[in-house]
C-alpha cells in the first residue's frame, strides 16, 4: 500500500507499507501489541522507501517488522525511520548514477 510519494523532475521517491514476512514480536511481553494489530489499530509491515530515476533505474531501502498506525510511519515526529530510510535511498540512487556516467563504453 503507498503511504507516501513525492516527485521532482527527475525523480519519484515512494513509502510502501509491503507485507511482512517474517513477523517478530518477541519483545511484546504482554501481548498487548499484537492484540491493537489483530483488532486493527496497528498495521504490522515491512516498510519499502523507493527512489526511480526518470530512466527508470530505481533503488529501495526496506525496514521490517515496523508496528504503527496506518499512516504514522510517515507523519512528523515518527519520521526517524522514514527519514534515515530516505537519506539511504537518494545516497544509493547518487552512487549508482555516478557509476553508470563512469562506466567505460567499449566499442563492438
């Protein structure tokens, strides 16, 4: 489910709520979390931060077993995940661009 996306001329940075696979929450010792989930006041996912360069080329950050309301994960003041996610996405986005403008073109 997208939850977030935001574009620019060249880019389109997405936040996906992905399902996730691999549930973990044994630090809910009372089971009070897991009860607010089944009784759908939390949303338990694998959050997905994309960043697609016009040409297509795209790359993702993921964060798993993320427990919020639907939506919050994206809001101001529950940001620090998203936002680290962010800053890791565009990083990995200027890598590769800069590693396709140096790779060398040989002739056939």
């Amino acid at each position: 489910m997208l939850i977030y996306e935001f574009r620019t001329k060249n880019f389109t940075l997405t936040c996906e709520q992905v399902p996730e696979h691999d549930p973990d929450l044994s630090w809910d010792d009372t089971g009070e979390v897991q009860k607010m989930i089944d009784a759908g006041f939390y949303d338990l996912f694998c959050a997905k931060v994309s960043v697609t360069h016009k040409s297509g080329l795209s790359v993702s950050e993921y964060l798993g077993n993320c427990v919020y309301r639907t939506g919050e994960f994206v809001k101001p003041g529950s940001r620090d995940y998203f936002s680290s996610m962010v800053g890791e996405a565009i990083d990995r986005m200027r890598w590769e661009l800069q590693a396709l403008r140096n790779m060398p073109i040989k002739a056939a």
